[in-house]
C-alpha cells in the first residue's frame, strides 16, 4: 500500500502509544482497589526539650515542664479508606474489640486525641466509650470504624522518647484487603505540582509529540500524510469544472509531494471518449451529468460536486426572466424576435448553443429540449457581429460563448455560473423567477458533476487518492463555492442522488 512507509508506521505506532498513555491515567486515576484503610503521619514534632537527631529547638511554658515526659513529641496521624468500597465493622478481622493497632516503636503514647474530617463528626461516636481506645507503652488499639470511601479521622498523639516520630506503623486485617502506607509530606514541604505518574505521562506525551514532529519537518521527509500517492495524473472533461478541478489540483500537489496533477478540460465528451477507449490508468474524466454508462460499461463514474449554470444575454436585450417554455421556443427556432418573448424589447434573437460534445449543451438539453423539440439547424462558429435574421451557432469552448454574447446585440447562450459573471456588456436572466444560484434548490439549471475512470481505480493508486481527496477529503473544501458545492453534505447529497 502506498501509505505504508517507515515513517507513516513509526507516526501511527506513536500515535498509538500516546492515546494508550493517556488512557493508561486514566485507569490508573480511576482503577479498581480493594478494601484498603490506608494511613500516613503527617506532622511529627518535638515539642519538649532536649535534642533528637541533631536537632535543638528551646520550649517554653507547659510543654517545658510536662509531668513524666522528658522530651515530648507531637504526631499527626491520618487513617482513611484508601479503597473503593466502604469499610463496615465486620470487615475487620482482628479478634476482640478492636481493629486497628497503631506501634510507636520505641515511643511512649502518652496522650491521644481523636480529629474526625469536618462534615464527618459522627464518627466520634465510636470513640464515646471509654474503653473504645486503648493506648498503653508504645501502642494504640484503635475501635472498628466504619468508613466509606474517602473518609478518614486523624489522631493527634503525643508521645515521649528518644525515638522518631516518623517511625510509627499500623497494623491489623481486612476482609478481602490490606492495610497501606500511602504517601505524605511534612509540613514544611512544597507539595508537588504534579503526581509521579502525572510526570511520568506528561514525559511520554512530549516524546511522541516531538518524535511527530520530527518525521514530518525533518529534511528529506518527502511522504505526504496518509492515504497521499505519487505519479502523474490528468483531469479531463468538463471546461464548467476545470478551474475548481485546479484548485484541487494544486492543493493536492502540496500537500502529496512527488505528485503532478494537470486539468486539461476539453469538454465532458472528450474527456469521456478517452478515458472509455483508451483505458488509461491515469486520467479522470468530469462530465456535467451522468451518462450512459450501459453504453460504455468500461466507464465508472461517481458523483463529486453540483454545479450551476446559467442563461446569459447581451445587455442590449431587456429580458430579465424566461420560462422554461420561453427557453425552449427560443433554441428550437419557434420565435425569432425578442418582441415575441418581451413586447418591450426588440432585435432578432442570435442564439449561441455549445457543440454536442459538450456536458453544458446535455445538461441544458436535458432539462429544456424535449425530443419531439430538437435544437434548430446550427451552424459551427459564427461569422456575423449582426444578423437581421436569427442565427444559430455551435460553439465549442465556453470562452467562445461568452465572447460571442458580449459581442451580439441579441445574443443568448449558456455557460457555467462562475464564467456568467465575468461576461462583460451581457447579464444573467432568471428561470420562473428564480435566480441562479447553487443555494436555491428551486433555481432548475444546475448538474451533477461526475468523475469517470476507466474502470473502478486500484485501492492506493494515484487516481483513487485524488478521488477521495476531491469527493470526501480535504479537497471537498475547495468545491465549496458562489457556484459549486460538494455532493458528500447532509444537504446536498439528495440532490445530487436525484
């Protein structure tokens, strides 16, 4: 497959790994735990005198002069469910009376004091009893609290020894779960702006973004992104589509290097008469409408855009709207004075149609000429400025026709929307009131403008690539005109199916 180069598989298996980081977190945020009651000390501090670890301090007042403590120390220690489910009384499994059992090494407890989380004062009820906590040498025995997740109470003991209050443990049993020292830091600490595995995920995020980066800007890098391919390939047809095909075209060169794309439109007939007898591996063929295919069963064609057309007149005739029955007498020859559309306007009617190999003439055809109502007898080219009789002239390129039209008093031709409005001395008229525009779904002269291949094109190959990036891709932007529109929208894909 053409996408499957080293750096397009080293960019995906990056992307890959950044979207499983990220989910990884996420778990990790969010995963499962046991019943756990988790517990940290967070405050330890000497508070009498004398000096431990090399530390000094002085005390004053009543923790100088403590009855039986030598050198006192204070230790804030926290207890908490650290799991996801609630903690009830029976899933202690400690025997006796209770759950818990705090060790101070080689500490004395002296004093205990039970802080319950604000909003959680009910849980002092299970410290009412006096026997409900004991503490004895180095030890506390603490009651069967229930917890929910996330609740917790903190001791505030007070201690004697030449130990550390660091050293404190606690130990016990759950059912279906453990007791867990979980992370703390000292009053004195700054806290981190980020978790470990916060740093951690950040880290490898920014490796795959720089790694993403560097494959598509180091030098050398000549694969455009996924789905691009490379060769030459020419886009015929329609002279209606070509400059929206150019457009494309050139978006599509920049951003698929080692590609080249030409828009050679010589007419939609042209166009298919190639792709259908020559079988050409790289050449599309835009045709104003859809053709019959039964006819060329090699040919297949998909709908890619809409495209509006328009009737266009010298600015010396003074009709600004025609019905479709109007239109039709005009090109089969049944009225030959502008009087005899319009009373107030005058001059014979110079009729300017395309050649049959054209998709506006059949576009037009379809819609206006009925088979019992052929076009009158035409002449190629046109030879005349001016005719006190109505001429009617075959045409072969839109350029032809909207010089003609500038150039005829009382001329009326057809051409696609975008070259209407760049015809000088001339003026677009309306269908039933309508005027043209590819946003008004009533406006009845607009097609369907359909990309044929010889055949459906090989997956990864040049012509399928440019296809996709025209009728669904990042080209489909580009169709999006005054005039124009893609087909693959929540609106305009029933009208392009009809």
């Amino acid at each position: 497959m053409g996408w499957l180069s080293a750096g397009n598989v080293i960019a995906v298996l990056t992307a890959l790994i950044g979207l499983v980081a990220s989910f990884a977190a996420v778990w990790y945020e969010r995963r499962p735990r046991r019943r756990l009651i988790g517990y940290r000390v967070q405050m330890a501090i000497r508070v009498g005198n004398g000096s431990r670890r090399r530390r000094t301090q002085a005390a004053f007042g009543l923790l100088n002069d403590l009855p039986g403590i030598s050198d006192a120390s204070l230790v804030l220690l926290r207890i908490e469910n650290y799991g996801a489910q609630s903690i009830v009384e029976s899933d202690y499994t400690n025997s006796g009376p209770y759950g818990l059992t705090v060790d101070a090494a080689d500490l004395f407890v002296r004093s205990v004091v039970v802080i319950p989380d604000a909003g959680q004062e009910h849980l002092l009820g299970h410290f009412t009893d006096p026997d409900s906590i004991s503490y004895r040498d180095s030890s506390i025995q603490l009651p069967r609290v229930p917890l929910n997740p996330g609740q917790h109470y903190k001791l505030l003991v007070l201690l004697d020894g030449d130990g550390s209050g660091d050293d404190i443990r606690m130990r016990g049993g759950i059912r279906d779960g453990g007791i867990v020292e979980t992370e703390s830091i000292s009053v004195d600490d700054r806290p981190p702006k980020f978790s470990r595995p916060a740093r951690l995920i950040t880290v490898l995020l920014t490796a795959c973004v720089v790694i993403l980066a560097a494959i598509i800007l180091l030098p050398g890098h000549t694969r455009g992104p996924v789905g691009c391919a490379t060769g030459a390939l020419t886009v015929a047809g329609s002279t209606a589509f070509a400059p929206v095909a150019k457009v494309v075209a050139d978006r599509y060169e920049a951003d698929c290097p080692g590609s080249t794309i030409t828009v050679a439109a010589q007419g939609s007939e042209a166009g298919l008469r190639d792709v259908a007898v020559s079988a050409p591996t790289n050449l599309i063929a835009v045709s104003d409408g859809r053709v019959n295919e039964g006819g060329s069963p090699d040919l297949w064609g998909q709908a890619a855009a809409l495209s509006t057309f328009a009737l266009v007149v010298n600015d010396q005739v003074g009709v600004r709207n025609l019905t479709p029955d109007q239109i039709r007498r005009i090109f089969s020859g049944g009225v030959s004075d502008w009087s005899g559309i319009d009373p107030g306007a005058r001059g014979p009617i110079q009729v300017l149609s395309r050649t049959t190999d054209s998709g506006s003439r059949m576009a037009f055809d379809r819609l206006f000429v009925s088979p019992s109502s052929q076009l009158a007898n035409s002449t190629a080219g046109c030879t005349r400025e001016s005719s006190p009789d109505v001429e009617f002239c075959l045409l072969a390129s839109t350029n032809e026709v909207v010089s003609k039209v500038a150039a005829f008093p009382g001329a009326i031709g057809f051409v696609d929307l975008r070259a209407a409005r760049k015809v000088a001395n001339a003026h677009t008229v309306a269908i039933d009131g309508h005027q043209p525009s590819i946003h008004d779904s009533a406006y009845p002269f607009t097609e369907v403008e359909y990309a044929y291949t010889h055949g459906r094109p090989a997956p990864g190959s040049l012509v399928d690539s440019f296809l996709n990036y025209l009728i669904t891709g990042p080209g489909r932007s580009n169709v999006i005109t005054d005039d124009d529109q893609p087909c693959y929208t929540p609106d305009n894909l029933p009208r392009c199916r009809g």
